[in-house]
C-alpha cells in the first residue's frame, strides 16, 4: 500500500514548476485581447494553481506591474496561489443556501477538519473553497465535490460525503 500524498507545502517552490513551460503557456496566450485572465487559467490548469513564480512572468509578457497581476489572483476566488489537495469541495455561500442552514453546515465541517476557506486538509485530501452560488437553489444547500453537483446537504450527509473523499 502506498502512502497518501503530503501535504502541499508551504515552501515558496511550487511542486511541478516548470519556467519554459510556463513562458510557452503565457505566449500562447498574450496575444488575446484580455490575455491576463485566460493565461491564469492555463497556468492553473497545468500547475493546479497560479505559482507566485509565474506572476512576474505574466506582468513582464502584458506589460503590466507584478501587484497588478497579483491583484487579480487575490481578487477571483476560483485562482490558487498553492495546489489544492486531492479533492476539492466546494460550498455555497449564496443567500439561498445560507437560508437553508449552509452557514452552520460549513462551519461545523471547518471545525471537524480543522481547516478555514481555501484551506486543505493536513493530509492533502481535500481542500475548501467558498463559492458564492452554484445555480442549485432549490435544493439548498449545495455543494460541488471535483465539479460534481451535491444538493440538499447536512451535517450528516455531508460528512458521509467528505469520509468517502478522503479515503479516495
């Protein structure tokens, strides 16, 4: 049996980097009218999120100030500045699904994992993002887990769901 992946580390290296492929990822991509938000995606489909390596090298391709381009990873809360852990789940924060108790289900699930927003767990296996609403509002609250819709959650089901991510 193999152990779990570590941790993302806190160190300033993102694990992966690769600066020549970076470089060809924001060439590919500068020339686009509004460049900076598609080659934040590209970078972060690659290295799973936006490395603090990359920021200078998407402000020296777009002419721009490093605080510039920081200012928009910062901003979005769908950018990382770290790699997420195995599994991401992320919960709606929207009026709907705070009217159905969302806000006391996510804290609970904080508590018991011992993480805040955009936190990963110790283990590596499941990272919290906030998303501010998923479309489901009839079936508050809701979240998605790797892209998957979840609906109609609570304390009890949403547990379930975390304990069978995490041993995934």
């Amino acid at each position: 049996m193999t152990p779990p992946p570590a941790a993302p580390s806190s160190s300033t290296a993102t694990p992966h980097w690769d600066g020549a492929l970076a470089r060809g990822i924001i060439a590919e991509q500068a020339s686009l009218e509004g460049a900076m938000l598609p080659i934040l995606h590209a970078l972060q489909e690659e290295f799973g999120c936006v490395p603090h390596e990359a920021v200078p090298l998407v402000a020296d391709a777009l002419n721009l100030s490093r605080a510039e381009v920081h200012g928009v990873v910062s901003f979005y809360h769908d950018f990382r500045a770290r790699p997420p852990g195995r599994h991401v789940l992320k919960l709606c924060r929207a009026e709907a699904c705070q009217a159905m108790g969302a806000e006391a289900v996510s804290a609970g699930l904080m508590r018991r994992l011992g993480v805040e927003w955009h936190g990963t767990t110790a283990d590596g296996s499941l990272t919290l993002e906030p998303a501010f609403c998923l479309g489901l509002c009839a079936c508050a609250p809701a979240a998605l887990l790797d892209g998957e819709p979840l609906a109609r959650l609570d304390e009890a089901v949403l547990e379930n769901v975390v304990a069978e991510a995490r041993r995934a």
